[in-house]
C-alpha cells in the first residue's frame, strides 16, 4: 500500500473532485472567479503524463494500439467539432469492469473497459465520450471547483488509491465503490458536482457533437436508456455511470427531442461503424479472464446475429489463438481470408497464429510484408518487433531495436515498445542503448528514483563516448528536475 500511496502523488492534479466532504481540509486556491483552468499552468502541462503513469503503475491502462488508437480517433473527431478544437485531450482506456467514464483535469478523459463492452454500437460510446466533451469544453469542472469551499488532497489521492487496489486485488467493483464512499464523502470518482443544468447543457453539446462528427445523435441518450432498463431488470442499483451523471425522465427527453430536431446542417453523413465492433471483439478477446466466457460470446452473437459476422469471427479466432486452439482458429481464419484477403488486421492475424504454431520464419515474412507496406502503422510495427524476439537471435535483436528505435521517436510514450527495446538492445549486444531503455520504462511507469538509479550506474562506465556521457548526463539532469517536482512521488517506491 505504501508503494501505491507514492504513486497516488502523481495525481497531485485533481482538484476538480468537487461536492466533497473530508476528514482533512487544505484551502483551495484562489481561481478569481469562473475560470476555464483548474489547476495552475505547470501542474495543467504535466497531469496527463502523471495521469498516464499513475494508471500505468496501477496496471489498468489498456496500451494494445488497436484498442487505444481507435478510442483516440474518435475522442479527436469529435473535439474537432467542438467549441475548442485546439484544446489539449487525453484519452484513455482503463482496464476496470465498470460501467463508467470521467472527465478529468487538463482535458483528460477515461473510458472503462466495461463501459465499452456493454454499448452496442459506437455511437453509444461516442456519446459517453462526447458528454465528457462537453464538461470541459463547457468549464463545467471549473464551475464546480468554485462550489467547493473545501477539499483535502491528500485524503483524497489515498482514498482513490485504496479503490483501485481492491479493484487489482480482485475485491470487485463493489468494495472499491465502498472504499471510496467510506467516511469521507468521495461520492463521484473523478466527477464533478453534477448539477441537472449542467447534465443538460453537457447533453445538448454532446449530441451536437455526435451529429457533426459523424455518429448517430440518438447514442447517447440510447445508451443511457438501456443501463437504466438493465439495472431495473436485474434489481441491482444503477451502474456507476448513472450514479454520477443521474438520469431523470425529463432530461431523456429532452435529449431525445434535441436529436430529433437537429437541423440538416448539423448532420454529417453517418459512419458505417463496423471497426467498433472489431475494436470491441479484440478488447473482450484480450482481457478476458476466462476465455471460455469470450467464446461463449462470439458464438452466441454469430448465432442470433447481433454483431456483424466477421468482427464475431475475428474475436472468436482471436481467443482460440491466445488458447492454442489452432485448429480451430485455422478455420476461422480462413473464413475471414475468404472475404477480405488483404485486410490488415486479418494479416495480422494470421502471423500471430503462425507465430503460435512455431512457423516463426513464415510469420516473419509476412509481417515484414506488412511492415513495408504500412510502415507507420503501431499496429504493424508493435506484432513485427514482438515477432522478431520470438527467439533469441542477436541478428533478429538487433533489427528488432532498429525497427523499435524508429517507432519511439515517432511515439517516445510507447511503454510496452521502450521495454522491449530493451531487451532488444541488449541481446543485439548494445548495453548502453539497452539501460536508456531501461531508464525510460521505469520513468513511464512512474518510477523516476529508478530511472535515475540506472542511468547513475550507467554514466560510471568508462567504455562511454563523448556523445553517449552527454546524453545521459542531460536525461540525468531532466529526470532530477522531475524528481524535485514530484516531491515524495520520485522517491524510490
């Protein structure tokens, strides 16, 4: 707990969790009035960093580049649209079996997994993500800032990490939900107060936003509609996104009739959203505990024809491959081939079931076929490098760190490929590049003392050429710079 308490201090940010009651109280800062900041500018620059490692650290963001590219797209989609399309966003998928989604400081905002695996379709989760939109673009956290006269921030960071150990811990979601309501009034997780006016104003901009971008505008409120049917039907209290963002009769709608009445200008033409459901079947396929609930998913959809086919063929092979069920992913796979033989992620997937029945060189020659034709594709890039580590080959290696070094400085916040740059660097025989790597991996994942501990042990080495000393001691100098900002937080966890 100690260790989870010291990352909880990367989180120093988030003011904005208002309406609450706490044992402790600190005063907040003066804002001057409705102001569009919550936090000061320098802690506004670096929270959705300390954000990303906070989540990292606690081992709930989903990082596969399919599933967290996809959910960018379309929060950027949509904020192009809105009244600030220059802002800054974060957004990220969190592995948490909730149905839940917040917004945040400094513009970000988290989606759980179990959120996205209820919706139906992406206008549903367009619309979840579009409300969240609204709230910032529309100060609504700002605002509710103002209405908290008081808030202890530590007591705060504590309480939340105590919720998401039980939530590792495999407590469930209900003793997390009962952590964070005990004693000290956290009653909205990473939630502003929500006022019925602004839940209808956060509406209203959000469906604007669904029509403009391309999404069916009756999402949301669909969506809405459906987790109020399903927790009456079960007997069970609302799910947690409803918890905090209450619906009432009058506002579904209103937010009906705001649909209904958008004007043809306000209509893009819709998107035909059958990615979602691939993006939606690999992410039920990856973090599933138990695999035989996946499957048991994909056939009973292929059965009453819910879901479009091929999304619920791919899911199903995908689970029988991570199962080493290759026979039967074989026959999956070649159904899908039969339909689209040059689509990407069917490529993919066959390399990954090659690579699964140890024919590594036949694998490899189709993902390097892959990787010169989509040479930008993380996709692509990310399967190629893993594949090419399969074995421990110095010549492979050292490709592979060729391949990864060009990913990272395009993408230099990509954890799972600094990690495995490492491991690449140093079995193609290149230690220095191979500790760097190291270094970095620490620091994303929040352990800045560690990160300079390596690089101190590093700079000692008496083989180091000018360039290599300079570049390390400068990193060195970054990383102190960080730990003095961070206080406690860069100590050694």
């Amino acid at each position: 707990m100690k260790k989870l308490f010291s990352k909880l201090t990367l989180m120093v940010g988030i003011v904005s969790l208002a309406g609450l009651v706490a044992a402790q109280s600190v005063q907040l800062p003066d804002m001057g009035g409705t102001s569009t900041r919550v936090l000061p500018p320098d802690a506004e620059r670096t929270f959705p960093k300390d954000m990303e490692r906070f989540l990292r650290a606690s081992r709930v963001l989903i990082e596969d580049p399919m599933i967290r590219g996809f959910f960018e797209d379309m929060g950027f989609r949509l904020v192009a649209q809105s009244s600030r399309p220059s802002a800054h966003f974060h957004f990220f998928v969190i592995n948490d079996p909730t149905i839940n989604a917040f917004a945040a400081p400094a513009g970000v905002i988290g989606l759980h997994t179990g959120l996205i695996l209820t919706a139906h379709d992406e206008s549903e989760v367009a619309g979840v993500v579009a409300h969240e939109i609204a709230h910032i673009t529309q100060d609504h956290l700002a605002r509710g800032m103002e209405q908290a006269q008081q808030v202890s921030l530590p007591t705060m960071l504590a309480t939340l990490g105590l919720a998401l150990a039980a939530g590792a811990a495999g407590a469930g979601a209900d003793a997390g939900q009962a952590i964070l309501m005990s004693g000290m009034g956290l009653a909205q997780q990473f939630q502003i107060n929500h006022t019925r006016q602004a839940e209808a104003e956060a509406d209203r901009i959000g469906i604007g936003l669904l029509a403009r971008s391309g999404y069916d505008p009756h999402g949301m409120t669909r969506f809405f509609e459906r987790l109020n049917s399903v927790s009456r039907a079960m007997g069970q209290g609302p799910p947690e996104y409803l918890r905090t963002h209450p619906l009432t009769v009058n506002r579904i709608a209103e937010a009906r009739d705001r649909a209904v009445s958008l004007k043809e200008r306000e209509l893009r033409e819709p998107r035909d959203g059958e990615a979602f459901h691939f993006v939606q079947a690999r992410l039920r396929a990856l973090i599933s505990q138990r695999p035989e609930q996946a499957e048991q998913f994909f056939k009973a959809r292929l059965q009453d024809g819910t879901r479009p086919e091929q999304a619920m063929r791919y899911g199903l092979a995908l689970t029988y491959v991570r199962e080493r069920r290759l026979d039967e992913a074989a026959e999956q796979i070649e159904y899908l081939h039969s339909k689209d033989p040059d689509r990407q992620i069917y490529r993919l997937l066959e390399a990954d079931w090659l690579l699964a029945s140890d024919q590594i060189d036949d694998s490899l020659k189709l993902l390097e076929s892959l990787y010169n034709r989509y040479p930008g594709s993380r996709m692509v890039t990310t399967q190629y490098a893993e594949a090419l580590m399969h074995e421990r080959e110095p010549e492979r290696a050292a490709r592979a760190a060729d391949v990864l070094r060009r990913h990272l400085r395009r993408h230099p916040d990509d954890l799972p490929m600094t990690e495995l740059l490492a491991r690449a660097a140093d079995r193609a025989g290149e230690p220095v590049r191979a500790t760097e790597a190291l270094a970095e991996s620490y620091y994303m994942r929040g352990g800045v003392y560690e990160a300079i501990e390596q690089l101190e042990r590093l700079i000692q080495r008496d083989d180091l050429d000018y360039y290599q000393r300079a570049r390390i001691t400068a990193r060195i100098d970054e990383l102190r710079a960080e730990q003095v900002r961070l206080g406690n937080a860069g100590r050694r966890r």
